[in-house]
C-alpha cells in the first residue's frame, strides 16, 4: 500500500501475517460447525496464535514497545512512552459460527496518545489503516465518512449486551427511541470494523456500551483521521468506560441528544 510510513508497514505486516493464520483456522471453524463439540476449543486457540504472530512481528520491527493483548495482557517493554494494543480476532462470536465479519486490530499508543490504527478483515482482504495527521485509507482508497446531516437518513452501528454482560434494559430503550428516528440499524458483531465502516461511509454512525479499550484503539483512530469524531457517550473517557458514540459532527451531535431523551424516560 503506497504512502505508508515505516510504522505502518511493521503494524500492516504483523495483521497480514496473522491473517494468513486465521484465515485457515477460519476454515476449519466452517468444518467444525458440523461436530457436536463445536469449534469453541478451537478458536481460543486460534486467538492466541494469531496473538503470538502479531506479538513476534512487532517486537522484532519496534522492539522495547509496551504490549497489551487481549489474551497476554499487558507487557511493559524497555520503552515506557509507546505500547501496542491489539486484539488477535475482534468478532470472535462471529469466527466461532464462521460468520466472515471479524478483524486483527492493531493500535499503537504513544505517551498515552492513540497514533496509529490498522484493522484488517483477512477473509475480504481489507486492511483499513490511519496515522495521526496522514489520513485514513481502505487498502489504497482515501476514506471519508458520510456527510448526511439527519437521522432520519442515516443507518447507525451498535452492539448487544450478551449473555453476563450488565445494561440490557438500558439499550433496549436506546435501541427503541432510535429505530423511530433512522433509516436502519445493524449489529455486525465487530466493534473496530463498525468504526472503520463509519470511517469509510457505510455507517452514519456507531454506539456501544462496556467494550475494551483494544476492541476500540484502532478503529478510533481510523475513524478520526477520517474526519469522524469518536466520544465517550456520557461525557467521560471512553479508554476508561468502553462507552463509545462515533459518526459525523452532526450525526455524532443528533445521536447524543436522542440517547438523553431514551435514558431520561
């Protein structure tokens, strides 16, 4: 991909050859769905090896960087002032029932500061990519988010509290006081490539509640070098609560004042 900095060619590289793991592990998940043990096993493992790979290729091309993965946890190199945050396969539910919807993220934070973005789907071959102050880019497409301005055209991005996870009540009322606002709502099952689909247009917009800061790194910075805005919905800091709500500034501004009318019912 042309243009890309040093940096982004290490980060690209480690999720291109995670990628070429996944995507035959992702192969025999498809297998697995016919056994009755089901692939759970499986893909555990397959998160930790893809972790390894991306681990191994960026500590060779920016050794003494922090570390935090989704599966060692943090690791503190020699160098205090830069970490890697990455999750190995972001939509794991999704790989488990071979559904091809997930992504390698990959986000470089430097003196506390989100820097660098790469988040890549190995099953349709998109690496979406960003540095602060460079832009964002699909594989080699400049990406721009959508300009629609009101609800009523746009379709929004969330998640679905699951099973164990608190806050049901609260999005079903987020949920309901959307739907009689917007053209549609989806639930893809990835929160970075749902920031990276706002980054590039497909979404208007995006929300979701309780996620991990390496469900988010990434995407974040796509999405903002893209021209988007990404905050946390109650005001505070979204690396802290995992509460996100991302689109346009207009977009971003209708969506925030029709949450507060759903949470003040």
């Amino acid at each position: 991909m042309s243009g890309m900095s040093p940096l982004l060619t290490i980060m690209t590289n480690a999720a291109i050859k995670a990628g070429k793991a996944i995507k035959r592990d992702f192969g025999e998940v498809e297998n697995l769905q016919v056994s009755k043990k089901g692939p759970s096993d499986y893909v555990t493992a397959a998160d930790k090896k893809a972790e390894d790979v991306i681990f191994e290729e960026l500590a060779k091309g920016r050794p003494g960087y922090g570390f935090l993965g989704e599966e060692r946890g943090f690791i503190e190199g020699s160098d205090k002032t830069h970490r890697f945050i990455v999750d190995p396969i972001d939509g794991t539910t999704n790989f488990i029932h071979a559904i091809p919807h997930f992504g390698i993220s990959i986000a470089l934070e430097r003196e506390g500061r989100l820097v660098a973005g790469v988040v890549y789907n190995p099953i349709s071959d998109e690496m979406f990519w960003a540095e602060v102050g460079k832009g964002a880019y699909r594989n080699d497409y400049r990406l721009k988010v959508a300009g629609r301005k009101q609800l009523s055209d746009c379709i929004l991005a969330t998640g679905i509290p699951w099973q164990g996870i608190p806050g049901h009540g609260q999005f079903f009322k987020e949920l309901h006081s959307f739907t009689q606002k917007v053209a549609g709502i989806r639930r893809f099952g990835a929160a970075s490539l749902d920031l990276c689909w706002v980054a590039a247009g497909r979404f208007d917009g995006y929300w979701e509640r309780n996620l991990k800061i390496w469900d988010l790194a990434a995407g974040v910075v796509i999405l903002r070098e893209a021209g988007g805005i990404a905050s946390e919905i109650d005001g505070g800091d979204f690396t802290q609560t995992g509460n996100i709500i991302a689109g346009n500034q207009y977009v971003l501004a209708a969506m925030q004042k029709q949450l507060k009318v759903a949470n003040s019912k």
